[in-house]
C-alpha cells in the first residue's frame, strides 16, 4: 500500500513541470532564431507554427494580440527572430515558447530602419502632397535612371517605343545595388538636371529589402524631393514599396509601369486627335449653317423690305411727341398765370396798410404777456429768488448748513451762508 502512493498522476508530474517553468527566470523571456514549418494561422486569427533549425525544433503560438502587430506576413520556410517564454502545455504535456514579438531574421534592422527614416522624412515635409509637381501630358524627352543592363531599362525602353516612339529617352547608367549605390544615384540625379529632359524615370526591378535599400537612403530621398524635374519611382515589383516612392511626384508600381505612366499612347492620341477634328469640323458646319440661317432671316426681315415705313412710323411718333410737350407747356402757363391773378388780388396786395396794423397789435398783446410773465417784475415788488450752484431753490429742504446761496434782489446779488433751517 505505501508502495502505490509513490505513484504520480499524469496531470501531477505536469502541472510540477509547469510550475517549473513557469518559474524560471531563465525561461520567462527567451530569444530564439529559426525557421518556421508547419506554420497555421488560425480563423480567430492566433499562429501556430514549429520553430527549428538544423537539429531540433520547438512548438510555437503567437496570440492574436500580439500577431496584429507584425509588419510581415509569416510564411513557410521563412527564417525568424522570435522574444517570447517557454512553458508547459498541460493538455499535450507539450513544451513551447509562448511568442510575443517577431521579425524578418536578417532584414529585421533593416526594416526597422526602414521605418524610422520614413518617419522623419515625413515629418521633415518631403512626403506632402503640395511638394508634388505634376507630369507633362506628352513629354518631348524622358529621362532614365537605372542599370545599363538588365530587365528594367529594357521593359521601360520598350514601352516607350511601343506606346510613344517619338519621344526621346536619355539614360543616365548608375549603380541600384550595393553600398555604393545610393552616391552613383544621387550624382546622376544631380546630373539629369542639366539637360533639357520633361520628366525624370528612377528605379530596378524586382529584389530583396538588402538589393532594393539604396532606394531607402536618406541622400537619396533629400535629391528626388530637391529635382526640379517631375519624377516617377519606380522600384522593385508591385508589393515593394521604398521611401523613394514617397517622395516621389508619382510612385509605379513596376518600370514597366512607369513607362506607362510617362507616355501616352500613341493609338489612343491618333484616335483623340481624330475624335478632335471631326468635333471640330462639325463645330465649323454647324456654326456656318446658323449663320446662314440668320442671313436669311434678315433678307426677309420686315425692315430690309419695308425700309420706308420704318421711317413713317418713327415720324409719326416724333409728331406725337412734340404734341405732348406742347401740351405740357401750354398747362404749365395757363397754371402760373393763374397764380399771378390770385397774387394780384390777394388781400396782402390790396390792404397792406391793415396787415400791418394787426401785426402791431398782436406784437404789443405778446409783449405785455411776456412782461407779466418777467421775474424781474417780481423782484421789483420786494420779492428775491434764491440759487444755489446758479439753481433757483424753490424748496428750503434742498438746502443745507454752511451752503453757498444767492440771493437775487431787483438791483444786485448778495452771496449768503446757510448758518440753520427752519421748516414749516
């Protein structure tokens, strides 16, 4: 019986190496580089995948919460550097690392770089959209910077050909890859500026982040946003995107495509200039028609055939006209006559001496209400008016010991102070 309670369940012995492992400092937040199989993205978007490299290999699980971070897709065969913890999964009784941050093994510097530059390019303005100029319809000259050997220069000098033979092209050769790459572009942008070029081609084809960062320089970025030619990007394949791109007037997403972009075609031009001059000569027979059906109606207008009773009809209105000012002249000194009569026997003209007379006598009849009316005449019969601050005082309660008074009599003024007050 003692023997048998030595025996550990299945769920024990696991749930003792969990908490091992859960305890572990060393094993809390591991760093490991690999290369991912079997890898599953699961519906509710969590990542299971193996994680191995040439000897062993170890289970993995990247929860959504941190998945949605990624700025890559994880992919099959794909070599990573993951930063997660280990520990035991009961169920399976299954190690595995518990991933929380991931990128790209080798391009993960480069990616982060990546990112930085693009932010400080962006917050130095060479992203804005009022820096970008905008690219001629039909360019006379265009002008190419790339390698002088491989597909790109060949699909964007096809293309042209193909679309718009006549316009000229000026290959400026230079370095797209390698540590040097990025002076030889810089120096042959400077370059393309001296000649007399419509719009400026810079780009390669398709490779990895390390063939494609000379297009990711800052020297770079600062010499397409400087040209004062307009420029289109055009690196890498469709799914690349470089800083070159944001900058950039107009970002392709392939050279071949950039050369679509440059060119019109020529098809579509014969066939808008055509569609133009059949516009135009219907234009030309539509407005000659109108003018003709115009010059007829003028032929037979009534003025041109009955010219003389246009005249009759202007005469007889100017005889109207004539009659109706003398009219108005007539009325006018028939009325001012009239008032010169009523003038003539008015009452002022036949009797002036009696308006005179009437006008005297009310004059003397408002002088003698106005001398009745005349303070004066009160302060001649011993009454005086009282002021204070040049106000008469009708009400003793307006006064106060030690006011200034004046008193007004008929025949001066005597300053007073106010030494009591009585009222009634």
């Amino acid at each position: 019986m003692e023997k048998i309670n030595k025996y550990l369940s299945i769920t024990a012995i696991t749930r003792y190496l969990k908490y091992k492992f859960d305890n572990d400092d060393h094993l809390q937040n591991v760093y490991l580089k690999g290369e991912i199989s079997n890898f599953k993205s699961h519906s509710r978007g969590h990542l299971y995948f193996t994680l191995k490299d040439e000897t062993s290999r170890i289970s993995a699980i990247m929860f959504v919460s941190n998945a949605s971070k990624l700025v890559f897709t994880p992919e099959e065969g794909m070599k990573v550097l993951v930063q997660g913890k280990i520990s035991v999964y009961e169920p399976t009784g299954n190690y595995q690392i518990y991933v929380e941050e991931m990128q790209e093994d080798g391009v993960g510097n480069l990616y982060i770089a990546f990112e930085q530059l693009k932010l400080k390019l962006e917050k130095d303005g060479l992203f804005d959209v009022a820096h970008k100029k905008p690219l001629p319809k039909i360019p006379n000259k265009i002008g190419i910077i790339t390698a002088p050997t491989g597909a790109a220069i060949k699909d964007i000098l096809s293309t042209i050909k193909r679309r718009f033979p006549i316009c000229e092209t000026i290959l400026f050769p230079s370095l797209v890859q390698g540590a040097e790459a990025h002076h030889d572009i810089v120096k042959q942008i400077k370059k393309a500026q001296e000649f007399d070029i419509d719009l400026l081609i810079i780009g390669r084809g398709g490779g990895s982040i390390e063939d494609l960062w000379p297009f990711n320089e800052e020297s770079v970025a600062r010499a397409i946003y400087e040209c004062t030619i307009p420029t289109i990007s055009a690196v890498g394949h469709e799914v690349d995107y470089t800083i070159s791109d944001f900058v950039a007037d107009v970002r392709a997403a392939t050279p071949t495509g950039a050369a679509e972009i440059a060119v019109p075609n020529m098809i579509d031009l014969l066939s808008y200039i055509d569609n133009l001059k059949i516009r135009a000569n219907q234009t030309i027979i539509n407005k000659i028609e109108h003018l003709k059906l115009k010059l007829h109606k003028l032929k037979d207008s009534y003025i041109l055939k009955n010219p003389l009773n246009i005249y009759q009809v202007k005469e007889q209105l100017l005889d109207s006209l004539i009659d109706k000012v003398n009219a108005i002249m007539i009325n006018y000194i028939d009325k001012r006559k009239d008032y010169l009569n009523h003038l003539k026997t008015s009452y002022i003209l036949d009797n002036p001496q009696k308006l005179f007379e009437k006008k005297s006598n009310n004059l003397s009849k408002y002088i003698e209400k106005l001398e009745v009316l005349n303070p004066l005449n009160t302060l001649k019969r011993g009454y005086t008016i009282i002021k204070k601050n040049n106000k008469a005082i009708e009400d003793i309660r307006k006064l106060s010991i030690n006011d200034n008074i004046n008193i007004m009599f008929k025949n001066g003024i005597a300053n007073a102070n106010i030494l009591d007050i009585k009222e009634n």
